[in-house]
C-alpha cells in the first residue's frame, strides 16, 4: 500500500487533483453573494500568471536542461531540447485552441463554427484547453522527482486555481448562470487537471529519456496560456498596474515555494 501512495503515478494525480480543487475553493464566494470588484480579481489573475510563470521556468525548464545534461553533457544538446520542447508545447495548445469550439470571456468564439454548442459549454472547452497543461506539470514534476519535484508546483498551481476558479464564477453570474450553477461550472473546470496529471506522470515514469523534453514540453505548455489568455485578460479594464503587481508577488511566491518545498 505504502509503495502504491509514493509511486509517481499516483502523486501525480493526487497532486493535480488537489490543485484542481482549488478552482472550486476559489469559487466559494459566489455562493455568498460576495464578489470582489473587477481590479482586485484582475490583480489576483495577474498572481495566477506570475505563479505559473515561475513555475513554468524553476520548477519545469531549469530540471529539464539539468537532467538533459546529466545524459548528454554540458553543451548545445540540453538548450536544443529545451528550446525545442517549449515550441512544440507551445504548438500543442495553440492547436487545441484552433480544433477545439471555444469561447472566451471577453474576445468571443474561437475555434471552429459551433453554432449548435450552448454557450456554457463553449465556456468549458475554453476552461479546459486552459487547464489541462497545468495539470500537466504538476504531473511531469511528480513523474519526474516524486514528491520533492511534484509539491512545489501543486501548491503553487492549486494557489493560483483558486483566483481562476473566481473568475471563471463571476463571469459566469454575469452571463446570468444563478450562484451554485456558475459554481459547480467553475469547480468543474478543475477536474481537468488530474486527467493531465496521470498522462503527465504516466509518460515521465515510463520512459526516462522523455524526461527532459517531457518537463519543457510542460513548461511551454503553461508559458502559451500565460501569454495568450490570462495577461491579455488582466489588461483589458485599466487595471494592469495591479495585474502586474499581482504576477510580481505570484512569481516570488512560487519562486520561494521551489526553494522551500524542493
């Protein structure tokens, strides 16, 4: 049993579980009535990027050029396979962006013709091409060095969820979804992430050699979202002094958190 609980594979899905459960957490006080205002939720959205931008190049980058040197020295092989991985993780969400009907919250449908889609599900898609590379890492950094590599990035993106999992609630209220429906939508978005996490940690375990081109895969993955939806979101109402303050603050965060927690 004890071997079973400390396997990557299960890490890495306990790991993207919890961290996706926290989409729900922040989600909470919808179900009260109590909003914060728009700056303050852009703020905390600029937070969630500097989380995962940290995390993205200490958690995900860093060990992967370490363990690419550790089999093909120091040299021009490990940055080739960095670079290389980023792009192609990059690519990869940009595709599901493009295959995939989708709609966000302030710039409209993307993707496909999806006429026939109800609105709340195109909000879904766009929820889950946004989440699943974070469940991803978590369970690249589990699959790559247990716990010691898994923890700090699931509780950096479990804290960076939670503002997502608020944000993904109001807006839903402001499409006119009641409070426990826009709720139990926003705590499903979450549930994305352990998906991402078993592939992540399933892949990484089974084959070393996947595992630098698996972790800057991941991180290019994330570092695509951070560009392409959550900044451009947190600057769109006037209110990108406090978004950047946020990802400041959410980068040191997850920067200690690394430190700290590895």
């Amino acid at each position: 049993m004890e071997t079973v609980l400390a396997s990557p594979l299960f890490l890495g899905f306990a790991g993207s579980l919890a961290a996706g459960l926290m989409t729900a957490v922040g989600a909470l006080p919808v179900l009260a009535g109590r909003v914060p205002g728009r700056a303050f939720r852009e703020m905390s959205l600029g937070f969630a990027a500097g989380v995962m931008l940290a995390a993205s190049f200490f958690s995900l980058i860093i060990p992967s050029l370490d363990a690419a040197a550790e089999t093909y020295g120091e040299g021009a092989i490990p940055a080739a396979i960095a670079c290389v991985s980023i792009v192609v993780g990059m690519a990869a969400v940009h595709l599901m962006n493009e295959a995939l009907p989708h709609e966000h919250f302030k710039t409209g449908r993307e993707g496909p013709d999806a006429a026939a889609l109800r609105r709340v599900w195109l909000f879904i898609i766009a929820i889950t091409i946004h989440n699943f590379p974070e469940g991803l890492a978590v369970g690249v950094g589990f699959g790559a060095h247990g716990l010691q590599g898994g923890l700090p990035l699931a509780v950096g993106i479990g804290l960076q969820n939670a503002p997502e999992g608020l944000a993904v609630a109001v807006a839903l209220l402001g499409e006119g979804y009641e409070q426990r429906k826009a709720w139990a939508i926003a705590a499903l978005t979450g549930m994305v992430e352990p998906v991402g996490g078993l592939i992540g940690a399933g892949v990484i375990s089974v084959s070393e050699p996947i595992l630098p081109w698996g972790l800057a895969f991941a991180a290019g993955a994330m570092l695509y979202v951070i560009s392409h939806e959550i900044i451009p979101e947190t600057h769109r109402s006037g209110h990108q002094n406090k978004a950047t303050l946020g990802l400041a603050v959410g980068l040191v965060v997850m920067l200690f958190l690394d430190v700290w927690l590895a």
